[in-house]
C-alpha cells in the first residue's frame, strides 16, 4: 500500500471527533450549527440561519466552542483555522491535491527534467529529426512533460497540437476524430500582435496569403465563411459535407468534398494535416507544427485486428508525411506501398501529402511496455522518463509549500516540516509524488508535526 493510501486510511481511523451539534463561524457566511460530516473529505454540513444549509472544509471554520476539536495523534493545540485563501493559491493546491498540475504553472513546476528537455529541444531544431518518442511507467510524468512541451514550442515559434489516443473517443483507427480534437487544441503565437490563436485565426492568415487555392478542402474556406462550412472543416459535423443553405442538391450533386467518418480515410486527414504544417512553415513562417500524442500505446488496446492495423495504417502514413516521401504526392491508389485509403466519392482522389517540405514534427508519448514494439520501426529519438530524483522532489516541496503557505498560513515554518519529508515515502509516480506532498501538508495542518512524525516513523519502520 502506497503512502498516500496509508494517509487517507490514517485519517479515517483516527477521526473519531464528534462535530454534530457545534456552533462554527465561517468567514464569509457566518455562524452556524454543525448538522452533518463527511470525514473522507473533510467536509461538514453546516445549518446558518435564515440561508440554509451549507458545505464547507472544516478548515474553512472557526470552531466557536472550546476543545470541540479534540487531539489527534496527542498535538493539536489550534481552534482556529483561518478563513478562505487567496483564490489562486487554492486553486493551485487544489489541482495539486488530485495530482495535477495547473496548465497555466506547467513550466514553473517541472523539475528535474532538464537533460530531457534539452534534448528534445535539440531534436525540434534539427530539421532532419521528425519523430520523437517519450517512453516511462504510468505516472512517471509524461503527460506533464508533454504540456511542458505543448508551451515552450509555442513560444519557440511552432504550431502545435496534441491529442490524448482515448481507444473509445480517439483511437487511431478514427482518423477523423484525431483531426477533430488536433483542430481543437490548435494554437500558434501570431506575429502580427503576439498573441496566442487557434485554428481559425491560423486559416484565415493562410487564407489571405493565397496559400490553400489548389488544396481540396481548403480552398472553401473564405474570410466569409459561415459557421456551417467551419464545422464541417474542423470536422465538428456529423455529416461529411457542409449542408447547403439554398436549393436542393442531393447527396452526389453536392460540389464540397467530404470528410469521412472511416477508418480507411487516412489519406484525408493527413492531407488536411499537412496542409496546416506546410502552410505554417512556408507561408506564416513558423518552424513547422507539432503534433503531440498522449497515451500513443492505445493503438493496440482495440477490439478487433481490423480495428488495429486501420489504426497502424493511419499512424505510420502521418509519419511518412513527417518525412516527406514524395511519392505521398501521388494519388493514393497510384503509390507503390501498401496503405488504405477512402473509396467513397472524391476521397480516392486525395493524396496523402499536400506540399513538400511537410514541416510536420511528431511527439508520441507510451509506457516503457511499448518502447520496442511498433514505434521502433520510425528511427525515432527516444527520451526514456524514469522516477523524479530525490534532489528534484525536494524542490517540488519546497516550491509546493511556497503556496500552500499562501494559502493556509497557520502551518509551521518550513523548516520544521522538511524533517517529515525522506526519500523512502515516495511512491515512482510523479502524480501521487505531488499528491503526498500536498496531504502531508494538510495533515500538518489538521494534526500538527509531531502527530504526523509520530505516524510515518510507526508506518515506514
């Protein structure tokens, strides 16, 4: 049993306080009776007159009884608790407290990484170096590291994009969902004002730049646009083509190519892929797009072969169009290799790739049991992700206890709860290391050093 469970498990048993019935204060709301609790969470129901009745963490109140909050562990001297925090500390401890770091703090609390930031770093600057791979055990930090990743590119200059390989909502055999949600978290820093933009904003200066006036999709779209043809280029519509708005055309007669809800229609969707990467490089002058893939070792947790090898058949031609095979110019049913590609209306007449140089870049990130297995046939760069040294840890405390203290600064001094901290409490998970990290602290609080001293020398003896 990990410590963070051992914690949980801990509090439980030693909550054998009796609140119901006390008076308590809450800073904002007032007094009020205790009516119910909710130790798991550390809630309790409060009854303030005249405005009903309320939830609060007991540690959003003043208890206005004497002793109402009995010892625990033999050193609790504090009645009071003090009232609600700056909201942004709380919301960083908070998002810490479930294991997640805020996206808007992704850079300031990585730690330890620097050798594999540089050299991914280092790859995203060689043009010669298109396909990265991120490999470690669940919770090793990947995911972090990859919004680490998301942020930095975007501000070096990169188009970038990710998307989570779910094997239900995104699995790689549904080419048009991967490019539905690679639209959707589209960004690049616009040049003109320096802002962050999305997708839509990206079209429109390819668009008055004149660069999309043979792409097949692309060319539709006009400054003008209606929220119509946009859902059906960002692929957000359930139909395959833009539903006309005047006459009557039938399903044939409508002049739009479609986009195809098939597993066979890789070809289209790395055409629209590569139309983004080449358009960011050579016409808004960008380094190119990234493209981020969590959770990339979902390729293979499908319920039929067929469902697995439409996926393989999508992924390895996105990878081909990164390496800029010229013959991924040609029609799909007039290229040498082997790959599938859609047969319904104009789709058999899209290539894979749109223009060369593809300035397409790929990140996937996997767990150590798919380092060598299909991954390894691409030449990628592999960047193996192993548990947080304990140097860097200790700077994840002491940063952690920086806004924890903003946000509850009744807590002791730092330099008498860094003793609490040993490098055997640690799980290998970066997820659960943040998340102990933060209950320690709340323990502290509730119980005092000694209580929680006491208990983790009894439990790690």
């Amino acid at each position: 049993m990990g410590l963070f469970q051992l914690l949980k498990n801990w509090i439980l048993n030693k909550k054998k306080m009796n609140l119901l019935g006390k008076r308590v204060r809450h800073p904002k709301y007032g007094e009020g009776i205790v009516v119910d609790t909710n130790y798991n969470d550390y809630f309790i129901f409060v009854e303030i007159p005249e405005n009903g009745k309320f939830r609060f963490r007991i540690d959003e109140v003043e208890i206005i009884e004497a002793n109402s909050i009995p010892s625990i562990g033999g050193n609790d001297n504090r009645q009071k608790i003090l009232p609600e925090p700056p909201d942004e500390n709380r919301r960083i401890i908070e998002a810490l407290r479930l294991g997640i770091v805020p996206a808007d703090y992704v850079i300031e609390f990585t730690f330890g990484r620097e050798n594999e930031i540089q050299t991914i770093n280092d790859s995203l600057n060689n043009d010669e170096s298109k396909i990265i791979l991120i490999d470690g055990e669940y919770g090793s930090g990947k995911t972090h590291l990859l919004s680490h990743i998301y942020y930095t590119s975007l501000n070096n200059n990169f188009a970038v994009s990710f998307v989570s390989i779910d094997p239900n909502e995104t699995p790689f055999h549904k080419p048009k969902s991967i490019y539905h949600y690679l639209v959707r978290n589209f960004k690049y820093l616009c040049k003109n004002d320096k802002k962050v933009k999305g997708f839509r904003d990206f079209l429109k200066e390819a668009i008055v730049q004149n660069a999309f006036k043979d792409n097949i999709y692309f060319k539709h779209i006009t400054l003008e646009a209606n929220e119509n043809l946009w859902n059906w280029i960002e692929a957000s519509s359930k139909s395959p083509k833009p539903i006309l708005e005047f006459g009557f055309y039938g399903y044939y007669s409508n002049p739009y190519p479609g986009l195809y809800d098939t597993s066979s229609a890789a070809n289209i969707y790395c055409y629209l892929i590569s139309s983004l990467s080449w358009a960011a490089k050579e016409v808004l002058g960008l380094n190119g797009l990234l493209l981020i893939f969590d959770e990339a070792e979902n390729i293979e947790t499908v319920n039929n072969k067929r469902n697995y090898f439409q996926g393989l058949n999508f992924l390895k031609a996105l990878v081909y169009c990164s390496m800029d095979f010229e013959f991924l110019l040609n029609l799909p049913f007039l290229i040498d290799i082997e790959f599938d590609f859609c047969k319904q209306g104009l789709g058999k007449y899209v290539p894979f790739l749109f223009k060369l140089p593809s300035g397409l870049k790929l990140i996937f990130a996997t767990t150590n049991y798919y380092t060598n297995s299909i991954y390894d046939e691409f030449n990628s760069l592999v960047v193996h992700l192993d548990s947080l040294p304990f140097e860097s840890i200790k700077q994840a405390i002491q940063r952690i206890y920086e806004f924890y203290f903003n946000s509850y600064n009744s807590i002791p001094d730092f330099i008498q709860i860094e003793p609490l901290f040993e490098k055997e409490i640690f799980d290998k998970q970066t997820r659960l290391t943040f998340k102990t990290i933060v209950e320690i602290f709340d323990l502290v609080r509730f119980y005092g050093v000694q209580a929680v001293a006491k208990y983790l020398e009894n439990e790690l003896k």
